[in-house]
C-alpha cells in the first residue's frame, strides 16, 4: 500500500463528569486525509484545504504526532500528508485531535500496522500538546477507538474502550465564537472541594454503569459536572437556556463538548436529538450569535478508509 485517504472523525470530550478521561466518537462530521509514502524522508504536509493552517510539520499538529510516531518506525520512507479539515479549529469537538489522530493511523496502515491503538494515542497525544499545551488523549482515544473511552490512566497510559448502546445519538450546538483552550483551562480552579469530588466520581461511575448495562435513566442521571463545568460555562454566551431546551425536549443530559464553545446533548434515538437540535437552534437564534449544528449517532469504528 502506497497510499491511504481516511476520514478522522470529530468527537466529544468529559462528557460532563469524565474531565480529561472520557470521550466519544461522532460519525457524521470529521477531516479527510490522504497519507502517501515518499522516497523524501521526514514528514511533509503538502496541502491543506478548508481552513488557514501552517504546513511546518513542526508547527501542525498532524505533522508533529506523524514525527513522534516516525522516531519509533525503522523506515527509509518519508510520507506526504494532505488535509481537507472540515472541523474547525477551536470548535470544541476535536479538530487538532482528528488531525493527529488521523495522521498516525495512515502511517501505520501503511506501514503494516506495527503499532497497537493504544500506542497510536500516545504518538497522536504529542500533536495535542502542540495544539492545548497538555498531553491530553481525551478526544484522540475516541478517534482512534471508536465509540466511548475511558483514560484509566495516563501514566502508564491506560485506555479502555466502553460499551454504547445503539441507540444513542448526540446533538451539537457550535457557537461561532472564540474559546481558547488555554482560557477554558485558567479558569478552573486547582483545588476542589471533597464534596464536589465524590459527587463526581459517583456520576462517572453511574455513567459508565449505565453505558454498559444501556439503562438510558442511569445514563441520565449521571450526565452532571459539578467541577468544571460551574467555571467554564460562563464562556459561552446562553448556556443555561441551551441546557434548559435540551432538558424539556427529551435529552438524556448536556453540557460543554472539550472545552468549547461546542455543546453537545446525548439523547436516545436519532429523532430526539434532531428535535433538541432544533431547540438549540431557537435558543440561539435569539441571540445573534452565528452557530453550526451536528447531529451524529455515536460512531464505533472511530477513522475509516475511504481507500486505498
């Protein structure tokens, strides 16, 4: 195989109560890449469409993950790499993410899948350090896996994949505005109430329980964040009413997607989520504020090959 086109999925990160250790893959809305081995060593990204970005590997996060996993690769090859980014930088639903995540899995095909999955998210974490300053695997776990993720633990690194029920299905709300990951991350507070701490850890455990045993109330119930989500929602601009219409018309829980502005509500069954789509889409059509709207059932596979 000398070439690969794939599609790098977007995806949805804490969930509410799994701050940095949970996400999950969407299906209708990702990058395309074409990743192709070259005689010319090293990592080269020769084009990128849809969006400014820089093509200096060392400056790209897919060029960065590339080069972290190409160190590891007893290769003569170089590869060329081409993005068509569909996900817009910023957006809270894993742009850098599937660009690292993306760029790692091609090379690997490519090469005769010498490197596990669990070994392609902490090559592709190197691109997201790039991207928000810390090594994250929140949304390049999903990416890769498919589906739902837990970080058990990042040092040794730890990733398990969860169980989803199949009919679940997530509503995405992205405001046109501007959240800085690094803005999102210095409002948090570095201490946290004992209190606040067991409440979350029980609404991870509950969600995580729910997911495997498909009891949709559990789920429900356990969609809640009392320490991140307090600080951070302030960022963007009728959170409350977006949480309130996705509430009264059937969603199982929401909140902010990574980091925002994105916000995402996990509802049972396609239709639910297109009607709290288009309460979403109300709420903010009284605001102003310019928006995109995605709705996308839960994605099991994580990137798939267009072709060869």
């Amino acid at each position: 195989m000398e070439q690969i086109r794939i599609f790098c999925p977007a995806t949805v990160a804490n969930i509410s109560c799994g701050f940095d250790v949970l996400g999950l893959c969407l299906d209708t809305i990702g990058d395309e890449m074409i990743i192709r081995k070259t005689s010319r060593k090293g990592i080269h990204i020769s084009k990128i469409s849809g969006q400014s970005l820089p093509t200096d590997p060392h400056k790209n996060v897919a060029g960065v993950a590339a080069m972290a996993m190409l160190k590891n690769l007893n290769t003569d090859n170089g590869f060329e790499i081409e993005i068509q980014k569909n996900i817009k930088a910023g957006s809270g639903i894993g742009s850098s993410a599937a660009s690292a995540a993306g760029a790692v899995y091609g090379i690997n095909k490519l090469m005769g899948s010498p490197f596990g999955t669990s070994e392609m998210v902490a090559f592709a974490m190197e691109g997201e350090q790039l991207a928000s300053g810390a090594l994250h695997a929140d949304n390049v776990a999903p990416a890769l896996f498919g589906g739902f993720t837990l970080v058990r633990s990042y040092d040794p690194l730890d990733i398990v994949k969860i169980h989803c029920p199949g009919e679940l299905a997530v509503a995405v709300i992205h405001p046109q505005i501007e959240v800085k990951t690094s803005d999102a991350r210095a409002v948090l507070k570095k201490n946290i109430p004992l209190k606040s701490a067991i409440r979350q850890w029980g609404n991870l455990g509950g969600l995580i329980s729910g997911l495997y045993t498909e009891d949709y109330e559990l789920i429900s119930r356990s969609l809640h964040d009392e320490i991140v989500e307090p600080h951070r929602s302030v960022l963007i601009p009728a959170f409350k009413e977006l949480k309130e219409a996705a509430a009264l018309n059937g969603a199982l829980g929401s909140g902010i997607s990574g980091s925002g502005p994105s916000v995402f509500a996990l509802c049972k069954g396609e239709k639910t989520a297109r009607k709290v789509a288009d309460a979403m889409k109300k709420v903010y059509s009284k605001t102003g504020v310019a928006h995109e709207l995605h709705i996308s059932k839960i994605n099991p596979e994580g990137i798939k090959i267009l072709d060869r």
